[in-house]
C-alpha cells in the first residue's frame, strides 16, 4: 500500500492503470504537485502538468540533474526564509506550509503558497519532499483590497465630520466614531460610549422625539433627516439631524442601528434668525407688520371662542419726526428702542407689540374684558412714554398720541380693526398730540385715513383749502398789538379745521413743504400790506419756515418774491425758526439767515429752550428776536424752576441784543409775571387765538391797541 504519492508514482514506475489514473488526476489539479530531494539543488522527481501553468515552465525544463533548481524561481528576498522552513520540515520530519514570490518563465511575479511534507526516504538516506504549488496570487490581491477597503472606511468613520454610529436596540452605543463624541462633547469615543447609556433619556430634550425616531424605525426601518434638540455632555442643548437604519439578520431580526449625526445647530440658529427677520423690525426686534397682523389674527379667533375683546391701539410719537432731525438719526434710533422697551414692559406677555415703520407702534392687547381694562394700559403707556429719557446728557420728553380700537365692538376683522385704530390716532393727533382716542363711528373716516389725508394734500393748495390765522402779539409794556404770527389751517370743505402739526408733517414727507411755505409767505405778506394799504398801524408778521425749507436752496429766492410782490416793507416780515432748524445744517442755515437779514428781514427763534443746542449758539446767530417756549411759561407765576429759567434767559437775550418774546401766555397772572421780570414781548390765548384775517384786523387793529393794562 502506498503512503505517499511518491510510493504510488514511483515505487512501481508508470506500470498500471492506477497509475496512469493517479497522474491524470494530479495533472487536473490547480497547481504544481512535486517530488524532490532536499539536496541543494531541491532536485526534481516528478512534477505535475500543473507545473507549466504555474511558472511557465514545462515539466520536462524542471526535472532531473540538468533541470533549472526551482529555488532559482523563488524571489531572492524570499529564498533564505524558504530554505530555512523547509530545513526545518526536514530536520522534524513534519509538514510545512509556505507563501512566497516566484518569478515565471515571462519574468512576471506571482504569489504562491506551497503545502508540502518532508519524508525520510530510506533509499538514498536522504529526505524528500513532497507537496504541492499553487498560485494565489489573485486571492492574495483581492484580500489585499479587501483590507484596502475596509482600512479605508475605517479612516472614514474615524475622521468624518459626521457622527457615526451603531447602537443598540437596548439605548446604548456599540460604536462611535470621533466626531460624534465631539458633538456631544465627550473627549473621546470611548467616553461617549461608556457615558450614554440611556440614550433616550440622556440624550435627546424630548423623549417623545426619540419615541417618534424608534416609532419610524419601526415601521419603515430607515430614518432619514430627523431632526431634534439633544443634551451635550455639559447639558447644552444642540440640534441634530439624523440618518439612521436598522441592520437586521438574514432571518430579519434587527441586530442593531447604524447611523450618522449632523450638528445643525448653526444652521438652526440662521433659519430662526432669517424667520425672526421676516416677521420683526430689526432695530427695535418688535413684531413687524406680517407678524403684526398674524397676531391679531389669531387674538380675534381667540375672542370668537372666548368671548373677550381684543384691543388694537396704534401709537404715533408726537414731533418724532423733529426730534429725529435735530438730535440726529442714530439717537433717534435709540429714542424707538427705548420707546419700544417701555411699550413692552406696559403690556402682558400674551399681547403684542409691533412697530411698523418710523415712529409708528401698534399693540394688540389681548383677553381684554372692556374698555375699562384696555383704559388702564392706554393711561399707562401716554405716562411711560413720556417720562423724560436722558441721551448725550440732555434731558428729552416725547409725547405720543393713540388711537384704540376694540374687537369686536369697532369692526370684526384685523383689516378693519387697524384702519379704524389708526383713525382714532389721527384723531388724537388733531386734539393737540399726548392723548389716546377710542374709534367712534362718526370719526370721519376720510379726514383720519391719512394715506387719503397725503392724497388730498396733494389738491389742497389748487383747491384753496389752506387758510392764514393770526394771532396777535402784544408789547408787554405798552400792551399794543405790535404783530402777528401767520399760522396756518387746512380747512376742506365741509370737513373739520386740521391744525399745522398734523398735516405738515404729511406735507413735509408728500414733499410738498416748498410749495406749501412758499404761499405762506406769499399770502402773509400780502395780507400785511393790505392792513397798511388800509391805513391800519403798520405791525409785522411772523411767518414759520420748517427746518426742511431753511435747508432748500429756494427760500431766498421765494422769501425776495413774496416782499417784491407785495410791496411789503422787508422790516415788517419776520421769520421764525427753531434752534434745531438751524443747527442741522449750520453753515448753509448761516448764510440763508445772513442774506436774509442783509435783506432787512427780522429773524426770531422759535420754540427756545426745546432745542438741543447751547446758549453760546446763540452769539453766533444773526437774530432779532427770541421766543421763549410755551412749556417755560406755563404756570410761571408758582412753577419757581420755570421762573427762573425764564428770567435767564431773558436776561441773556437782553445782553445779546434780542428781543424777548414769550409764547403760550394763558393767564392773566403769567402776563404780570412776564411784565415783573421785562420780557418785552407775549403771545398766547390770553391776549387772543390765531384767527381768520378779517377777525383778526377787527379785532386788533381797527380799536385802539391800548386794550391790555399797561406796566
Ligand atoms: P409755533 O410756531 O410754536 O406756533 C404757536 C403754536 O402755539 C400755534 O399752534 C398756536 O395756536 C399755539 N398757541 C398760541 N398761543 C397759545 C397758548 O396760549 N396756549 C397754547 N397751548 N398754545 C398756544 P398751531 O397753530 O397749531 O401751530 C403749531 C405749529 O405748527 C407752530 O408752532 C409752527 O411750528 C407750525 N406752523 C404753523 N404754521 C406754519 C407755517 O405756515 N409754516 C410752517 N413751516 N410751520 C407752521
Ligand atoms: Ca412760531
Ligand atoms: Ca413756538
């Protein structure tokens, strides 16, 4: 019985059939089957077909004494090691098992492994060997890739940006990748996984979030974009968007969750920044009017169910736009987010406060019971905007005027509710500013609509719907009416008298102040001359120019034009400006004043002491006349700090060479009050309102002045 090949193929030399059967079946075998001695030259006994395909060489090339030594096809730097494993078989007698280069025939490289067993041969006293070559080359190549890949993807789980994971069914990690344990701020992904056990509970700020992403998982078996808020390691919350699977068995049972984690905390932020901008005003971060109108929205279905009323105030500053110019756009700014702060903190939580564009605020005012408990907010707010706010160390009061409008007594969709509280506002701004007005039915809606009231500002000249008051000035000492100021009404028929603060403004922003300023000075100083035509004794007449005319090129040229057309002697014209008319522009306010003063017209400022400016200002100007604020008069016979304000700055006008004129005198004990301390000159009720012309020379003019007790 043969126990090797060797025994087999050459103990009875190619004689029987089995033989015959042995060496075509050892030919089929992929590789390279061989006998040798294991002398130097590893001489070859008996190779395989298989031989040829394996180094290219025909079996006849390798066999016998003259054959080429098959250790010369090894590669050199793998023969020693082959030498040496296969010495060491001999020495023990046992099998050995090898993986080495061989270069072929063609001169190409191939990896081999080589199994084989070194048996005593009895014969010669000499060992040989036996076994078999086989190419694996290709094996060896695509694990080669195979480790490739996976070292590859290694790389990519370990340095990705995304958060890689696998976890368990059972709330824990069984991988993570570093960048996952950065989000969730561990130091390392060993930390993570030894940290978060319970990632339900640990993790996610709303575990009804993680029951959704289990519920999807569940059902579909894949996750993809889930986004929800998570707890880091130091319990700040993120965002994070997830993908994530279940990898199941081939019997389908889920084994585990893969997935990956994306921070979007910062892109969370931006979205909610770009949605906070589309529905806030960013200076002053209220409610926009989308916003605005959202809310209210919502408020009215709210009254609908609960039977409450909303309330809709729409809230204007008075003079904001006056305050804006003098004092400069960037406290001006500060002045709407100061206003805002305190509008918010007048209202509850659940009520809205919205800004719609320069000074203009709307709230919304929810769960309102009636008109009782909207009067406590409104009173609120008239007191809390106007408490005085301190900016470059100058004291500033605004006053602001509102208009109210209740759901669902006032109209029963927001559309409705703002036309009417906006109404109601102008409405307060005709009945002098710093008051809140409630919409009544009877509110002419024309005359309070004030996209209309720009519209037929627009007619109002051509139409000669404006019209000249006059309201006397009177010498202190003497008590004769010495002049009068040119006030003007807007008067369409049929239509209630709208005062100058309310519409010039509009005009100013319809850019119609020009043309408006221009017939003022054109039908004051016409007027004036018909008085003296008329042999009335000759007075002056003061005529306002708004900051915005001083500023324009044309009030020269319109001011000669007026004088020229009238005959009007130029002394008997007089200009009022604020202080804060004239300092916005200084230099080019400068020299109009000069030209006009070159001219002979009389120059006053107006409103004094409710400007921003210094005293010293005043040295530098080319004026005739000072006109002390009406705030400053009131009460100054028992308001001692008014009092003495008011002798200041009469004692200054006087040593600058000024006529001092004091405005908004009502009673009869300011009147001797302001003869006690030589102010030379009063205006106000007490003396007499702005009237119409006729009234006007009627009443002043034609009787002997002398009607006022003298000093
Ligand atoms: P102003 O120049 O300070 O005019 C005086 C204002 O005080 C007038 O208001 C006048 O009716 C009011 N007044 C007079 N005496 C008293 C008083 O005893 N007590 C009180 N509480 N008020 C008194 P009016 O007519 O509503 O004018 C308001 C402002 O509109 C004027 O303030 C002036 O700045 C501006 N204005 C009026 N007419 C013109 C104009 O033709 N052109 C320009 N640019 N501005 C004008
Ligand atoms: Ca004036
Ligand atoms: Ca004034």
């Amino acid at each position: 019985m043969a126990h090797t090949i060797s025994d087999a193929l050459m103990g009875d030399k190619g004689s029987t059939p089995a033989i015959h059967s042995l060496e075509a079946l050892l030919a089929n075998i992929h590789g390279m089957v061989y006998r040798c001695l294991a002398d130097t030259a590893w001489t070859m006994e008996f190779v395989s077909q298989g031989a040829f395909e394996l180094t290219g060489h025909l079996p006849s090339e390798l066999l016998g004494q003259h054959a080429i030594p098959f250790d010369q096809l090894i590669h050199p730097e793998d023969r020693e090691h082959v030498r040496q494993v296969v010495q060491d078989a001999v020495d023990h007698g046992r099998r050995y098992e090898l993986e080495y280069r061989i270069r072929r025939k063609d001169g190409v490289l191939r990896w081999v492994v080589e199994r084989g067993s070194a048996v005593k041969y009895v014969d010669k006293g000499l060992a040989i060997l036996e076994g078999i070559i086989q190419d694996v080359t290709d094996r060896k190549k695509s694990n080669e890739n195979l480790l490739e890949a996976e070292r590859r993807y290694r790389s990519i789980f370990e340095n990705a940006i995304e958060g890689i994971y696998q976890s368990t069914m059972a709330q824990g990690y069984l991988d993570v990748n570093p960048a996952l344990a950065r989000i969730y701020g561990y130091d390392s992904p060993s930390q993570l996984i030894e940290g978060l056990r319970d990632i339900g509970s640990q993790l996610y700020v709303d575990l009804n979030r993680r029951l959704e992403f289990m519920q999807i998982m569940d059902k579909h078996g894949i996750v993809s974009n889930f986004e929800s808020r998570v707890y880091r390691r130091d319990g700040s919350v993120i965002w994070i968007s997830e993908n994530a699977r279940a990898v199941r068995n081939e019997a389908g049972e889920v084994l585990f969750y893969e997935g990956t984690v994306e921070d979007i905390t910062q892109r969370k932020l931006s979205e909610a920044e770009i949605h906070f901008r589309a529905t806030h005003d960013p200076l002053t971060r209220l409610a926009n009017r989308t916003l605005l109108e959202e809310r209210l929205e919502q408020a009215i279905d709210g009254a609908r169910r609960n039977g409450k009323c909303v309330a809709v105030v729409f809230l204007d500053l008075d003079k904001f736009k006056y305050i804006n110019d003098s004092l400069g756009h960037q406290l001006g700014d500060e002045l709407l987010v100061t206003i805002a702060d305190r509008l918010r903190h007048c209202v509850r939580e659940s009520d809205t406060v919205a800004r719609l564009g320069g000074d203009e605020f709307v709230l919304v005012l929810v769960n309102q019971i009636n008109e009782k408990t909207v009067e406590k907010t409104v009173q609120r707010i008239l007191s809390d905007v106007a408490r005085p706010w301190v900016a470059n160390g100058v004291e500033i009061q605004v006053t602001c005027s509102m208009g109210v409008s209740l759901f669902p007594a006032h109209g029963c969709d927001s559309a409705a509710l703002l036309k009417h509280a906006d109404a109601a506002m102008f409405e307060a701004k005709r009945l002098g500013r710093n008051n809140s007005q409630y919409f009544s039915e009877n509110l002419d809606d024309a005359a309070v609509n004030r996209l209309e009231t720009i519209s037929s500002l627009r007619h109002a000249l051509k139409n000669h719907e404006f019209q000249l008051h006059y309201q006397p000035k009177c010498d202190l000492a003497t008590g004769a009416v010495v002049g009068a100021e040119a006030l003007i009404r807007w008067q369409r028929p049929g239509r209630p008298v709208v005062g100058p603060n309310v519409f010039l403004p509009l005009a100013e922003d319809a850019g119609l102040m020009e043309a408006i300023g221009e017939w003022v000075l054109h039908t004051a100083c016409l007027q004036n001359r018909k008085w003296q035509d008329a042999g009335l004794p000759p007075i002056s007449v003061s005529v306002n120019v708004s900051p915005l005319q001083l500023e324009k090129d044309s009030l020269l040229p319109q001011i000669t034009h007026a004088l020229r057309e009238s005959g009007l002697a130029p002394r008997y014209l007089e200009i009022e400006v604020t202080e804060n008319g004239m300092m916005r522009h200084i230099e080019r306010s400068m020299q109009t004043l000069r030209r006009l003063k070159d001219l002979g017209v009389r120059l006053s400022i107006d409103d004094f002491g409710t400007g921003y400016s210094s005293l010293s200002h005043l040295k530098s100007l080319p004026m005739d006349t000072l006109k002390i604020d009406k705030s400053f008069i009131r009460n100054i016979s028992s308001d001692h700090q008014n009092a003495s304000i008011v002798k200041a700055v009469i004692s200054l006008g006087h040593s600058l060479g000024l006529k001092v004129v004091a405005e908004g005198v009502e009673t009869e004990s300011e009147y001797r009050h302001l003869q006690l301390i030589g102010c030379n000159e009063m205006q106000g009720y007490y003396r007499g309102r702005p009237v119409p012309a006729q009234s006007f020379s009627m009443a002043y003019l034609q009787a002997p002045t002398h009607a006022m007790p003298a000093a």
